[in-house]
C-alpha cells in the first residue's frame, strides 16, 4: 500500500464518521428533536464507536495481513451508513423523548458505522509500519492526518452540505462512495463479488426511501397537515410537534390559546392605529400575518434562522409580501434593528417544544428593551409542565430587566401540580394594561389570567437567573437539575 492511498483512505475514513456524526443530529430530529441532550447522545455515541473501532482494529491488525482487511471495513462502513436512516425511522418512531431514548436511537443507527470506519486508520498504521525505529512518526503523521479528515468532513457538512442537499441523499452517496471504493481496494469477484454489490444497490434503494419529512430544512423536519375540520386551516409541524396554524383565507382566524393571548396583549397595550412589530420566530408566521391583516401601515419584522421556513410560508401558508424576514440567529439580527424602533417584540422562537437558550437571557432581554418604545411590550411564549422551573426561570431574567412583568395562563396552570402548557410572558417599562389586556380575553370567552406583583414574586421564588454564561434550559426542561 502506497503512502499516498494510506493516508488518503484514513483521511476519508475520519471525514467520514465526522459527516455522519452531524447528520445523526437531522436523522434524530423528527423523532426525538433538537436539544443539547440529543447533540451530547450522538457525540457519546460517536466517540464510543471511534474508541471501540480503534482498538478492534488494532487488534485484527495484529492478527491478520493488515491490507487485506482495509476493503472488507470500508465496505461495512459503507454498507452500514446507508442502513442508518431505515434503521432510525424503523426504531424511532417507538421511542419517547429522553436521554435513554436518545442513546439508545443513537446506538441504533450510528455506532456500527462510527465504529468500522474508526478500525481503518489502526489498519492502515499497521500496513505502514515497517519498523519500530519509525513508530513515532508514522502513528503520529496518520493521526495527523485522520484529525485533518474529521476537520474536514465537520466543515464540509455543517457549512455546505446541510445548507445545500437533504440529509439522506447525502447518507447514500457517503455509503455508494464508501462501499464502492472499499469493493476497488478488496477486488473481489464471482459470486462474493456480485453478493456486495446487491448488498450496495438494497442499501442505496433503503437510503432512498422517503423518510418522515415533507420538507427537510436546514434546522428542521417539516410537514404541512390539512385541518379535516377547516378546509383552509394548515398546521405546520416541525419535528413532530405542532408549531403553527394558519388559514391560508383567512389570517384573522387564530387557532391556538396563546397566539390569540398574544393578540390580546398587543390590542390591549396598543388599541389604536398601526403597530411597529419585530417577531422574533417565525414558524407559520401567524402573528405577523395577523397584524399584517389587522393593523396594517406599520413595520412587520420577523426575525427567523430557518430559510426554508419563509419559502414554505410563502408558497403553502400565504405569508404577505409586507411582513419583512430577516434570516439569522435573532441574537445576532437583533443587534442590527434599530434602537426605540419597536411598539411590541413577540418573542415566539421555538426548537422542539423548548425556547433556544440564548432567547432565554438576561442579555438578551436586555437587547430586546433597548428596541422597545418607551411604551413598548414584549411578549414571550415559554411551554412548561410540572414544577414550572423553566417558565419561572424565564419570568425571572425579564423581571431582572423591565420595570413590570406579567404572566398570563389559565389559573390551574400556575399551582404545579402537574398542569402546563403555554405561559405567555409580558413585560415592559410602563404599566402593564392587564385589566384591558383580561378584558379582551374574557370578550371572546378566555379563562387565562395573570400574575403580578407580589403573587408574581410568590411564584418565581427562588428560580434560576438566566445568563449567558449559565442557561440550563434544556436540562431544566427534562427535570435533570
């Protein structure tokens, strides 16, 4: 085995395990979301199957003639990346969320490719080595080498690859490419020959499969549901949740509690005239269609890191050429808006059922002040269940920030007892109208309430302020701190 192959097949082999540890993340999405607890499964899981394939591979080297054994692990490395999607969408849809479930779909679908691949570079070593006297250099050059590869294959799928292809299309082509160079290096024939290629060609057609998604976007699984009871209605899903409904004929209709609380805090706070709104999330993008149908004459801003979303919601969920999308991370967009430019910010940016942690902050409330008016709300939707410590944590950086919060449910949801959902958050330098904001709910038959001054204080108690530098929330939410 010449130099140049050696090197080229462990630099190939780390790139690999590398692509297939950021498309485990897509592949887990739609049955298990997107969190750190499903980044942290996949990255264990990943650095198991290189730990164990490292060391099995060293050993068959030192049992057998290491170049015969480079084809035969390609090929399984090959064969066993296509088989990841069938096997996630065939085990996944049984799994509830948590960490056990996320190892174990992990383990499922990604460990035996991480791991065979992971058994190439100690091969190659062992092919390489000539001598003792050389040890050093060549263990620490191919190390080198595999580290490139792992640095590419990030880069390369994380920058270019998501944003340009769907995942399983670049599963397949990963695993032809694979198996067929592996197939080259092994130059099997007859009848073993032709029993990989079949195994090749049922892994390619598997890979092709369609899985769980109508649209796979850069950050999410995405599907488009028709409301059997409103013909025009349209619930969009992101990573089988429920995210937004829209009628597509009329963007007055509010399906959902807390968007129609939302409009309420918006007429109760701003009864007259046009608004100046800056949403930060824009799943269906029903609020700003509202506002766009309903106050018109004002700036209807949206600041959404999902691209593919606004072409979905321009061409399936009728979002009107006047709301303006600004695409990117709204912690970063946001510093580009304007300050005092802002008579409400809507604070509805969701990943799973959890609110991005750095959405959650001090720091970043303190962003959102500086766009307000001086007689500005801003308007949160958190989700929570239980002992409500997320929902109290999230009232607590806003209370840390504005002169009055308020938080608006319906009043069994606040003695957690176990009863949750969405709680939406108010707050603001001025005086809350929460009897006009009440007045309007109770006007089209609402129960929800809210909680202020010392019944508020009562409630937040002793929750964790979230900074930067310390948001647990997603731990928070699965009820692991």
């Amino acid at each position: 085995m010449s130099q140049s192959l050696a090197r080229l097949l462990v630099f190939v082999t780390s790139a690999a395990v590398l692509v297939i540890e950021i498309l485990a993340v897509r592949l887990l999405a739609p049955y298990l979301g997107v969190s750190l607890e499903v980044f942290t499964g996949v990255i264990g899981v990943i650095l198991a199957g290189i730990s164990f394939g490292a060391w099995a591979g060293g050993r068959l080297a030192d049992r057998g003639e290491p170049r015969r054994l480079v084809g035969p692990l390609v090929v399984g490395g090959g064969l066993a990346a296509m088989a990841s999607p069938p096997v996630v969408d065939f085990f996944g849809p049984a799994l509830t969320s948590g960490a056990g479930s996320i190892v174990v779909l992990a383990l499922l679908g990604f460990f035996v490719p991480a791991a065979v691949l992971s058994a190439v570079p100690p091969v190659v070593v062992k092919a390489r080595l000539h001598s003792l006297t050389e040890t050093g250099s060549v263990v620490g050059s191919y190390s080198a080498v595999g580290t490139a590869g792992a640095i590419f294959g990030t880069f390369l799928t994380g920058f270019f690859l998501i944003a340009a292809f769907p995942t399983r299309p670049i599963v397949l082509v990963l695993g032809v490419l694979l198996t067929l160079g592996g197939l080259t290096l092994w130059s099997f024939r007859g009848r073993a020959g032709r029993i990989l290629t079949v195994m090749a060609l049922l892994g390619a057609v598997l890979a092709l499969v369609e899985g769980p998604c109508e649209y796979e976007t850069t950050y999410h699984c995405a599907v488009i549901q028709v409301d059997p009871n409103r013909s025009t209605g349209r619930t969009l899903f992101l990573d089988r949740l429920p995210n937004s409904y829209v009628d597509v004929a009329d963007p007055t209709y509010l399906e959902y509690r807390y968007i129609e609380l939302m409009a309420d805090v918006i007429a109760g706070s701003h009864p007259d005239g046009a608004v100046d709104m800056i949403s930060v999330g824009g799943g269906g993008f029903t609020l700003p269609g509202y506002v766009a149908a309903t106050r018109p004459g004002g700036s209807n801003v949206v600041l959404e890191i999902d691209e593919s979303l606004v072409e979905i919601g321009q061409t399936r969920l009728g979002l009107p050429d006047s709301v303006e999308v600004i695409v990117g991370d709204a912690r970063t967009t946001m510093r580009d808006v304007a300050t005092e430019s802002a008579d409400v910010v809507i604070g509805d940016a969701f990943s799973g059922a959890s609110v991005p942690w750095h959405l959650t902050t001090v720091e970043f409330a303190a962003d959102i002040r500086r766009v307000l008016r001086d007689d500005g709300v801003y308007a949160m939707n958190v989700i929570d269940f239980g002992d409500l410590r997320f929902a109290r944590a999230a009232a607590a950086a806003l209370r840390d920030v504005f002169d009055e919060i308020t938080v608006l449910a319906p009043p069994h949801y606040f003695d957690g007892g176990g009863a949750g959902g969405n709680f939406v958050l108010v707050a603001s330098d001025r005086h809350i109208e929460l009897d006009a904001i009440l007045g309007l709910v109770r006007g089209r038959g609402g129960v929800e309430t809210g909680l202020t001054d010392a019944g508020l204080a009562d409630w937040i108690g002793d929750a964790i302020l979230l900074r930067d530098d310390y948001a647990p929330v997603d731990q928070i939410l699965s009820r692991r701190l």
